[in-house]
C-alpha cells in the first residue's frame, strides 16, 4: 500500500525521528572542531562543526537513507536543518563523513 505524504509531514516525522535518535547529545567545545555534538561521558561524538561546516557522521546518515529513502546528501542536510533548530546553529553547509569528532 501507497501513501502520499506531503512535504512538511515527512520533516516532521524526520525531525521526530532525530529528536528520538540524537536527543541525548551535547554540544561542546570541540578539540580539533569548533564544536562537537558528543553523547554523554563520551569525548567523541558523530558530529563537528568547523570552519562553518557542519559534519555528520556516516552511521546516521546510512540510517536515514534506509528508513526515507534519500541520497547521503539529503540526510546530512535534514540533520543540520535540525541542529539549527534544536541548537540556533549558523552553518554554511552539511557534509557526509566517515569520522567522529573531538
């Protein structure tokens, strides 16, 4: 069965979903990032902010491909659209990335 679903419904229920996945992260000063996004008790995290760029980390960005059917770049971007929210973050851009951050 087939559903349509309009744009902005799909934010919401994608920015649901992070609420639910990322809301124990923490946003702290950063090592070798400005910022990090880190979970508790934990140095690193799976996302950093340096030099304006906003860096996810690929273990959330192949979760939301599979669960939304969107490109690596669509996910990154959904995800700085949420920190910016959640955060008041200001960003140039989103990138897809293989590390986590300190």
């Amino acid at each position: 069965m087939k559903y349509i679903i309009t744009e902005s419904r799909l934010d919401d229920i994608i920015f649901k979903y992070l609420d639910m996945t990322l809301r124990h992260l923490e946003k702290k000063k950063g090592y070798t990032t400005d910022i990090v996004f880190t979970y508790p008790n934990d140095e690193e995290g799976p996302i950093g902010l340096n030099n304006g760029e906003l860096s996810v980390n690929y273990d959330i960005i192949l979760e939301m491909m599979s669960l939304f059917s969107m490109d690596e770049f669509e996910a990154a971007d959904k995800v700085g659209e949420y920190l910016k929210q959640k955060y008041n973050l200001d960003f140039i851009g989103t990138t897809p990335s293989i590390y986590n951050y300190y």
